[in-house]
C-alpha cells in the first residue's frame, strides 16, 4: 500500500512537472506581411493581427525570421535600440512616419549564435543592423506598445527548404526561455501579379490550389514534403518565383517537434495572389 501510495505521489508530481512545462513553453508563428501597407490600410488581416496580441499574450522577447533580412551568414541583430527600417519605396508617406522603437536584446542575440554555432552552423552578430518592415510591420500591429524586445536572425534563399529547417531545429530550445519565435513572409508572393491587381481581388486559382496545399501539408506534418515544397507542391515556383518569402514559415515549423500542434489561425488574401495566412505552431489552440 505505501509502494502504491509513493508510485501516485511521483505520477502526480511527473504531471505537475510536466504540465508546468508546457504552459511555459511558447508557441512559434508564421505571419504572411503581404505589402507594407498592411500597416495602415483596413483589411482582414489588419484587422485579425490587431486583436491577435491579447492571445497570444507577451512574451519575454520575440526572435523574427524575415523575409528581408538574407545573408551569407547567419547573422543576429544585436543593438540594444535597433532602429525602424524603410525598406520599401514608393508607399504612402503615412509609412514613413511611423517607428517602431521596440528595445533590442544582445543577450538573446548571444544566445542565438551559440544555439546555431552549437549546431554546426556559422553565425555572428551585427550591432548596427535595425528592423525590417518584415518585422516591425507585423509586430506593430501584434504588440502595438513596442515594449517588447526584437531580435532579428537572417534567412538565406541560396540554402534551400533543409537548411532553414534546420535553423528552425536549432532554435527549438528558446520556446523554453520565454522568447516567440516569428517567422515573417508570405504564403504565396507572386508580386508581379500581385502589383496589377487591386486589394480586393480574389486569389487565382493557382494560388489558392497552392495556399491549400501548404494548409494540407502543415496540417499532416508532411515535413519532407515541405522541404521538398518546389517539385511536390502545384505551381510552387510561379506562387514564389524567389524563396525568401515561403523560407520563413520552415524556420517557424522546424523549432516544433514533429507531433506538436499546427493550426492555421488566420485566413484570408489580397491582391489577387498574396495569401495572407497566419500559422500558430506548437502549443495552445487561441
């Protein structure tokens, strides 16, 4: 009777334990930016990214993969103040005026390069380098009070589907440590098309066998398939002609374990051919 009683007493406390990790371990996101106007023009996804921060709640410090910050090397934003980044020409001028003053954070910057160097892959840390709108776009709109501090960590189109996967597997442990990790692009991004189209033009239909696709095999864990997305998935390269846009979503899936909950929570599109998805990865239903 008293083997039975302690063999209970250590269950219990196994689920304690357990459960306590799981309520602190954060999920990961994959938000589709589409054009920087998202910012400022109404839209369903505007709208869904603005009431999206009170469930997901704050956390620590957020780590975004973006679409527009691709180097040779992986490299880590490390400035303590990192500055907003225009990197778009030609939008309204209301763009320009808005800042995101979010702090930065060197020690997570630290710990990122270990992470990666730890997995065989180079990294450094770049002080000077700010935010993105692949970044600050979204986020301004998730955590409007700036107050909490971003990190950037590059991507590399060149690499290919395996190797941001990896980059993703190599930052699995931060979901312990109270960092969000974001990954920031596009489901589809066919911008040719996209920039003749109005806003509210409906998805083609090669984009919207393309963006189910990606829905399917998220929702099935098919990760090979994913990483071999080019040759498995219909019109692959003419819904991304360029890679950096779809990478992303890979580095945000990879720092999940295979099993871990995926849910698509957000779906809508604009421009004829950008799907504005937003993917929650690896933990709680919102």
């Amino acid at each position: 009777m008293a083997r039975s009683h302690c063999e209970c007493q250590r269950r219990t406390a196994a689920l304690r334990r357990q459960r306590r990790k799981q309520l602190t371990r954060l999920p990961t996101l994959f938000v589709s930016h589409g054009a920087p106007t998202l910012a400022i023009d109404d839209s369903p996804a505007r709208r869904f990214l603005l009431s999206y921060g009170d469930a997901l709640g704050k956390p620590r410090t957020i780590l975004v993969l973006s679409a527009h910050f691709e180097t040779a090397v992986a490299t880590v934003t490390s400035s303590s103040a990192p500055e907003t980044i225009y990197d778009f020409w030609g939008f309204p001028e209301a763009l320009y005026d808005i800042t995101y003053p979010a702090p930065g954070d060197p020690a997570l910057a630290s710990r990122v390069t270990e992470l990666l160097s730890a997995a065989g892959i180079p990294a450094r840390l770049d002080e000077q380098r700010g935010l993105d709108h692949g970044a600050w776009v979204p986020l301004s709109l998730i955590y409007p009070d700036a107050d909490v501090p971003v990190v950037q960590l590059s991507i590399d189109a060149r690499k290919g589907a395996a190797y941001h996967f990896r980059l993703g597997e190599a930052l699995r442990p931060l979901r312990d440590e109270g960092v969000l990790i974001v990954g920031s692009g596009g489901v589809t991004h066919n911008l040719s098309h996209a920039i003749n189209a109005p806003p509210d033009a409906p998805l083609v239909d090669w984009a919207s066998a393309f963006r189910d696709w990606v829905a399917d095999a998220v929702d099935d864990d098919r990760r090979d398939a994913l990483a071999d997305y080019r040759a498995a998935a219909p019109d692959a390269v003419r819904n991304h002609p360029t890679e950096e846009h779809f990478l992303p979503l890979l580095c945000a899936l990879g720092a999940t374990s295979p099993g871990e909950p995926r849910r698509r929570v957000h779906e809508s599109d604009a421009h004829g051919a950008l799907a504005m998805d937003v993917y929650l990865f690896g933990a709680w239903d919102s």
